[in-house]
C-alpha cells in the first residue's frame, strides 16, 4: 500500500513507520502524501468510510466491487476529476485549473524547483479547489485505456471494466507544463508508487 523505501530521482518517500505507529518526516506536515499506490488510496479511502460509520466503498479482497450508491469515500472518477478542475457548472474553460497561465495556480516543471509545495499556495480554481494542477499527480477510481474516450462516449463515464494500470491527473512538479492541462491523462501500475503521486478523496452522498 505504501512505498517506504521509495526514492525517485533523490526523492525519498515523505511517511515511516516505527513499526506501531506512521508519522510524517518533519517538514512535511503540509505536503501532499506521495509514494502511495492506488491500492493504499483506496484504502485510507475505507479507513475515513469506517471512521465516520460510513460504508467502506471498496471490497478488499479481488478489489473489484465499488459500491457507487452508497455514501461514503472513494477515488474520483476521471470524468469526475476533470469536471472539478475545469471549475464544474461555472467553469471559465481554462487551459489549467483555474488559469491559463500555469503559474498561477500549479506548482510544474518549470517553476516546482523539482519538489513538492505546501498546498494552497497559489490560486485556486472557479470551486476554490486548489492544487488541481501540478504539485503532485491524483490517483482516480477508473482503469487506464489510452482509446477510451474515442470509444465509450457517454455521460459521466466510470472507466474500462480492466486493465493494470489506474488513471493519475493533474501533472506534478516533475510535469512539463505542456502535458499539464486539465484534459491531459496518465497512468501508473496501480500496485507502484511514485514520489510524485497522491491522491483526492471525495464523499459520496447519494
């Protein structure tokens, strides 16, 4: 569920754990948690379900079944995903989340200093949801398939029903700007993790 050990491009993995209890490094209190793989957000996703007496949305076993219709907490699907960076019903059609210069609103490439940033530093976007764009890349619910869109074109989409790999967007602070936009996609094994992947719970409330 979590990479202790991870190390991208001199990166260390920011949580340890002394064998009874996790605790962030110091210093990194404020920052989004990273080197996680899809199966640990899934799961931190039951854990907050639990801990409000809510219905874990996830089965942990074949990690196959996601109770859509119930309320409690789960990865965002990439349709989900993206209609809340574009700024959902009072969206402005920006490039970015919230801007069309990148910036503004997202921690990239080009101006990340190649590390992670405190979240809410910059500007957020038409929700007042920050960090959508760069910073560290978010782990969605679906499946990855490169041709989806081309071939499933219906309203609110959850994903292909299979694959290895698991949405990740947003870009991160090791993300050229150009592949930053909101619309822009990538995926990891959902059993890896990266120093630059995190993730955005979201409640469900039927």
């Amino acid at each position: 569920l979590y990479d202790f050990t991870l190390d991208d491009d001199g990166i260390k993995a920011p949580i340890f754990f002394d064998g009874k209890t996790f605790s962030f490094k110091k210093g990194y209190g404020n920052l989004p948690v990273t080197g996680i793989t899809w199966y640990g957000a899934a799961f931190y996703c039951n854990m907050l379900s639990e801990k409000e007496k809510l219905t874990p949305i996830y089965e942990t076993t074949l990690w196959s079944a996601v109770l859509f219709n119930h309320k409690g907490y789960r990865l965002p699907t990439e349709a989900e995903w993206e209609y809340a960076a574009r700024g959902g019903k009072i969206s402005k059609k920006f490039m970015f989340a919230g801007s069309d210069k990148s910036a503004e609103i997202g921690w990239l490439k080009e101006n990340s200093d190649m590390k992670l940033h405190e979240k809410g530093l910059l500007k957020s976007n038409e929700l007042d949801i920050f960090d959508m764009t760069g910073n560290a890349a978010e782990w969605c619910n679906d499946f990855y398939d490169m041709k989806y869109y081309k071939i499933d074109e219906v309203n609110n989409p959850e994903g292909p029903s299979y694959s290895a790999y698991k949405i990740l967007r947003g870009g991160s602070f090791l993300t050229a700007e150009k592949k930053g936009a909101v619309f822009s996609r990538n995926s990891l094994n959902a059993e890896k993790a990266s120093a630059d992947a995190s993730f955005r719970p979201i409640l469900i409330i039927p």
